[in-house]
C-alpha cells in the first residue's frame, strides 16, 4: 500500500472512530434516567437527612444511571409547581415530591401524568393519587396515636395536654393530631387545652411554648406533629424552670431530638423512616420508568422511641 493511500485509509479509520463514539455519547446521554426532586424546605433538618439518604441511595444503587437534581421550595406551593414544571420543560424522565401543601399537588399530578413523566410523592401524602403516580411514607395516623398512649400512660390518664401542629393541610399534620386525640378520648381525665400550628419551625413552637406557659393555664404535656417543634417547646420549658414537670414527645427521630433524649430532656419521639421513604420514592419512579412493576404505595412502618431504645436509633 502507498503512503498516500494508508494516509487516507488512516483519516477513513479516525471519522469512523469518532462517528462511532459520538454516537455511542449521545446514545449514553439519551439513556440516562434524570429525576427532579422537589423538597419543601431546605431548613428542616428531617428533610435534610432525607436529601442526603437519597442522594447516598441514588450513588450505591444506580452509579451513573441515574442523574438526580434537588431544588428548595423554601416552603411555597406556587414555587413548588414552578419547579416541578419546570423539571417538564427540561425533559426528566421522573420527579419526586415533598409536597409544600398537600391539598395543593393536583395540578403536579396532572402535568406529569400527562406528559407521561412518572412522579413519586414522599412523606406528604396527598389526597389524589392517580395511575402513574406513586407514594413513599408513612401511615400519618399511626404516629400520632403512638404519642397518644405514651402521653397517656406518662399521665396516668389525667392531666391538660398542649398539640403543636404542623404546617395546616399536611397530611401529616391531619392525621397525627387526629391518631393522638383518637387515644385522648379514652380517658376521660385527659383534656386537650390548646392546639396551634407551628409550621413545623422550632423557633415558632418556642414563641407558642411561651404563650402558653405566659397564660398562666397548667399544662402538664406537649404532643408535638414533628421533633423540631418538639425541641422548641422544650427550649421555652427549660427556660420557665419547668423542664422535668411537663411531659413532651415528638415525631421523627432527629438526631437534635435524639441528642435531647440523651440528656434527659424530651420524654419520647416516633421514629420515622426518612431514609426508607427516600429510598421508596427514588425506587417507584426509577422501576416504573424502566417498565417494572411497583406498588403504588409503600408504607414504611413507624416506631416509638423511647429512654428505654433510644440509643438504638442514634
């Protein structure tokens, strides 16, 4: 072969070579599964233990697979949607939500339903949950009754309970105030006296703690919807040198929570699987969008905390 015609079958090698490479880039760029995860604030440490799970989860599962992004709504609904249409517009394959609101995730539902994107809704649980669209969490009521009979064992049936709710239209905030007041019923000696929404803010449910403890009205336990608040209230107690005379639980298990159990201070918490309904929630639209079958709901069970176990949990 001449010089000039192996020069020309080596510049035919090399246009075939990078021919076949770009086409096998774009081909691994096209299969790549990208998830839009839509969190409800960034400043609940919970929430933040559940981004971390998800993106640890996403890494060891599916490696280069996968591609997640994560975006704060800071706790508004009209930006939450944004987001979410937003995701549509640049194509995700799937989106994961931590509902702002959950009586205000219709239209989310819609949009990627319509577009064919799957979406999995994780921990808020909303009302409508159609074919295509699925949920990771926990059953909200449960939790709420597990503080209830710790309240009122702790109480011995009598004494004036306090409920520091969540941000009003979460599910969670409905159905654990709803499982602890079920349980209060029983006993007749028990009586719940105030309740207010702490938007599931620490400092709020310490600014509402010292209202109440203001008011002069005895107050012999706090049953809060989540740990934050939880260890709010107990800031506002220590302070009125009433820490060790009102009992006060919580929900979720945060290390903060944890950490105050350790020295002494909250009485009890429910733990609630963060990691387990990331897990579920990035595994429902990864499986349905690879064409596998996935139950529409995943429930991750709940489970008190309490001196006697909380070590296991931290």
């Amino acid at each position: 072969m001449s010089i000039k015609n192996l020069s020309r079958s080596l510049v035919l090698l090399t246009v075939l070579v990078t021919m076949v490479f770009m086409v096998g880039c774009g081909k691994e760029k096209k299969d790549k599964i990208k998830i839009g995860v839509a969190i409800s604030s960034f400043d609940d440490q919970f929430l933040i233990n559940m981004v971390d799970a998800m993106k640890a989860y996403a890494a060891e599962s599916y490696g280069e697979e996968v591609d997640v992004t994560f975006v704060d709504a800071k706790d508004d609904a009209a930006k939450q949607l944004a987001q979410v249409e937003n995701f549509v517009t640049q194509g995700v394959d799937g989106v994961v939500v931590v509902a702002v609101d959950t009586d205000a995730t219709q239209p989310m539902t819609d949009l990627c339903v319509k577009e064919g994107i799957k979406i999995a809704y994780i921990n808020r649980m909303p009302q409508n949950l159609p074919e295509g669209a699925y949920y990771a969490g926990s059953q909200e009521i449960n939790a709420g009754e597990m503080q209830g009979e710790f309240v009122s064992e702790a109480l011995n049936g009598e004494g004036n309970v306090v409920v520091l709710m969540g941000m009003l239209g979460h599910n969670a905030q409905r159905k654990r105030t709803e499982g602890a007041k079920n349980i209060f019923a029983k006993y007749p000696g028990i009586k719940v006296i105030k309740e207010q929404t702490g938007e599931w803010q620490r400092a709020k449910a310490m600014q509402i703690m010292e209202n109440w403890i203001a008011s002069g009205d005895k107050i012999d336990a706090v049953v809060s919807n989540n740990d934050e608040m939880a260890i709010g209230a107990l800031a506002a107690i220590e302070a009125s040198g009433l820490l060790g005379k009102i009992t006060v639980v919580g929900v979720d298990a945060t290390p903060d929570a944890l950490s105050s159990m350790d020295k002494g201070k909250l009485n009890a918490t429910v733990f609630q699987d963060g990691a387990g309904q990331a897990k579920g929630g990035l595994d429902a639209v990864v499986k349905s969008i690879k064409g596998e079958a996935v139950e529409q709901y995943n429930w991750i069970p709940f489970k008190l905390v309490t001196k006697e176990n909380y070590k296991d949990f931290m």
